[in-house]
C-alpha cells in the first residue's frame, strides 16, 4: 500500500529474486559480447571474470532496467498517475536476495468539483461615451497629421525639432543614435533636459548635455541612468491637423460621412471594450471556482509553473536588449515570493481542465488549424510546414490546451449570474 502525504506518495517496492537472478545473467551476457579484455576474443571471456571487472556498470544497468518497470507496475496496480520524476530511495540490492527500493514521487490530486455554473459575477455590457469616441477621433486625426518644414529660427515650445542624436557617455553597450529624430519640444511626454537644451537652439547648431531618465522608463538600458547626448538641431517642424469633416471620413475607409465613421468607431471600441470586461468577469470567475476547491497541489507543478513566469519574464528583458545570462537568480527567494500566485495559477489550471472534461468541452482540429494557419500567415511559411513542426515540438497540444481553455472560460461565464457593479 502507498504511503500518502497530499500529493506526496511512497511505494515500497520489492524484485523477486528470480527476476532479479534472470535480469542479472541477461546483463552480464550483453557486456560479455562487447567486452574486449586482454587475452580474449569478443564474446568469450568467462562471465565470472565479466562480473568482477564490470562489477559496478553490471549493477547500474540492472537497476536501470527494473526499478522504472516495477515502479510503472505498482502504479498501475495503485491507479496512480505519478507528476514529474520519482526520488529513489532505500535500495537494497545485494546478490542472492530481492530487489527492495523505496519509491517517493507525486501524484495529480484527485479533485472533488463543486458547484461552478450559476456563479454571480459583476459584469455590464459596456457603453461608449462620446468623450471617449471624440478623443479615439482626435488620435486617428493626430496620426494623419502633417509635418511641414518652416524656415530657419531658434526652437522654441511647441516646435517639431528634427536633430541626429547620439549618446557620447552613460550607456552601456551599444551607443543611442539615430540620423533623424522628430521631438515635441515642450511636449509633457518630452524629458525637461530635452525641452530645456534644445529651446532656442537653431538649424545647424551643435551641443552636448545630460539627460536623466526615470527609473519606470520603457528602455531598461536608459531606465534610472544618466546619458550625455551629442545633438545636431538639422531643422524645423510644425504640426498641421486635418479637418474632421466628411472628406476625412472618406479619406479613412468606405465612409461617406462622418456619422458613418463615428458609429464605426463606436461599434469597434465597443468591442474592444466587451472584450476587457469580459475578460475582467472570468478571471473573477476563475478566482471563486479556486477559492471553493480546497485540494492539495504537487510541487512539481508548482515549481514549473514558476520557471515559465521566469522564463517569459527572461524573455520580454533579452526583447528589449538585456543579456539575461547575466542575471543572477536566487531561485530559492525567487520561488518563496511567487509560491502562492504560482499555487492559485496551477489550481485554476487544474479547475479549468476538470470542468472541460465534465461538460466535454475541447478543441476542434478546426479551431486548433485555424489558430495554425494564423501563426503560418504571421510567419510566411507554408501551413503543413508549420503545422507539422508544431505536432512535433508539442506546440500543437498547447495551441490545443489553450483553445480548450478559452472555451471553458466561455462556458463559466456563459452559465454566470451577471449583476451590475455596486
């Protein structure tokens, strides 16, 4: 019988001799054909001569062979579906007598599922203010503009200067330069050090300053440094804004005036905005289901779950030009402060797959093939390239698993209580 600990489990396992005596002689028969010893030809030295000098190689393999295959036996025997790599322990292994090793591993939790349909949840279809739609028309206005050179004069706020830039000190790597750069002079999203150096400056001068960077800046090589650029004022720009009137509408798209493409606007905005609120509601949603299921979670899932979130952060630093091989990670502090998200994020995932078998909920080869195509669209390759590539490296099945879930949040949200915000 296993001993159970949660999702911890110990088997004490136990090799009949006979099992043991048969697998040993296989062992030292296939060492005995690839042997080369002094004296003897391939395959004919003496297997006690075999034994002696592969003694500790012949064990290993003997181990190798029976331990995983007894393990796979009693856990079919217990029904237990064992969660990443078993620590072996306790063998005792000596001539004559049985195999005996202690087994110690993880198991998927069972998992007892309560009531997940008819769950209250705040949600409201969203509404668009005309606020809202008049500045998404401002920014569409904004991105037609044009920028038109005006004759030579000192930069002053509110100018477009266009400069070449180069950092000549404070950062590290590869220096900031670009030939020709547009910067709102007096702009609030424009650093003070830009505005103040460059106001007054004129096409053609040249100048050398400092410029301090936030420690919440978007570039993490300029973020909380202090860069000294060289800049060269090359001209004058300023800023002309198109009308907002039917020929605008029409300049957009397939509008004839601008009602059409302000109830355009408001249907897509609408949608956007469905979609976050939405979003918002299942996640809450996510949040009771696991707040009602009480059940132990392996360590292994938890672990890996953890080395994912530190992976895809690794990933969006090295996006942005940092060597993560640099970075030095206490992984035991590391797994301490992300335990519990980590635990409550396994869970869901746990939840959300017990629910979609019980209501049969998975993902079409359809739906699994169009999210394919999509990426080999992205990607300009051709879809039985990608497709087969993706079935081999396991992305397929995760494509699979994540349709699955998308669909299973539906379900929940489809079967809520929705009640106004309070």
């Amino acid at each position: 019988m296993p001993l159970v600990d949660g999702c911890r489990h110990a088997l004490e396992i136990s090799v009949p001799l006979e099992t043991v005596s048969s697998e040993t002689e296989r062992v030292v028969s296939s060492f005995q054909q690839r042997a080369k010893l002094p004296g003897f030809r391939p395959g004919k030295a003496p297997s006690g001569l075999i034994r002696k000098q592969f003694e500790g190689d012949i064990r290993q393999q003997v181990l190798e062979n029976l331990v995983p295959k007894y393990l796979q036996q009693e856990l079919e025997k217990e029904d237990l579906h064992m969660v990443g790599q078993p620590d072996i322990t306790e063998v005792h292994f000596e001539h004559g007598e049985p195999l005996r090793f202690k087994a110690e591993f993880e198991v998927l939790p069972e998992i007892e599922l309560k009531e997940y349909k008819d769950l209250t949840v705040p949600y409201q279809d969203p509404e668009i203010p005309d606020d809202d739609l008049n500045k998404r028309l401002e920014e569409i206005r904004d991105q037609k503009a044009e920028y038109v050179n005006i004759d030579p004069r000192p930069v002053a706020d509110g100018d477009f200067a266009v400069l070449s830039i180069q950092s000549v000190a404070g950062v590290q790597g590869d220096p900031v330069q670009q030939q020709e750069m547009m910067l709102h002079v007096g702009a609030e999203d424009t650093l003070p050090e830009f505005t103040k150096n460059l106001r007054g400056m004129s096409p053609g001068e040249e100048k050398e300053f400092d410029v301090t960077y936030p420690e919440d800046y978007g570039q993490s090589k300029l973020a909380g440094r202090t860069i000294r650029f060289h800049v060269l004022i090359k001209g004058i720009r300023r800023k002309d804004l198109p009308e907002i009137n039917d020929e605008f509408a029409k300049d957009l798209g397939d509008f004839r005036t601008v009602d059409e493409l302000r109830e355009a606007l408001r249907k897509t905005m609408t949608g956007q905005k469905q979609m976050e609120a939405q979003r918002e509601a299942k996640n809450k949603l996510v949040d009771t289901v696991v707040d009602q299921h009480d059940f132990p979670v392996p360590e292994a899932f938890i672990d890996r779950q953890i080395r994912n979130r530190v992976e895809q952060s690794l990933q969006s630093l090295a996006a942005e030009g940092v060597d993560s091989s640099k970075i030095q990670l206490d992984w035991k502090k590391l797994k301490d402060s992300q335990h519990d998200k980590a635990l409550r994020e396994v869970k869901a995932s746990l939840l959300l797959s017990k629910i979609a078998e019980r209501e049969a909920i998975d993902a079409t080869r359809d739906e699994v093939d169009k999210e394919v195509e999509r990426i080999a669209k992205q990607q300009r390759e051709p879809f039985a390239a990608v497709r087969l590539r993706f079935e081999k490296d396991g992305t397929l099945g995760r494509i699979a698993s994540h349709i699955q879930t998308e669909k299973t949040l539906n379900f929940l949200f489809e079967h809520a209580r929705k009640t106004a915000e309070s």
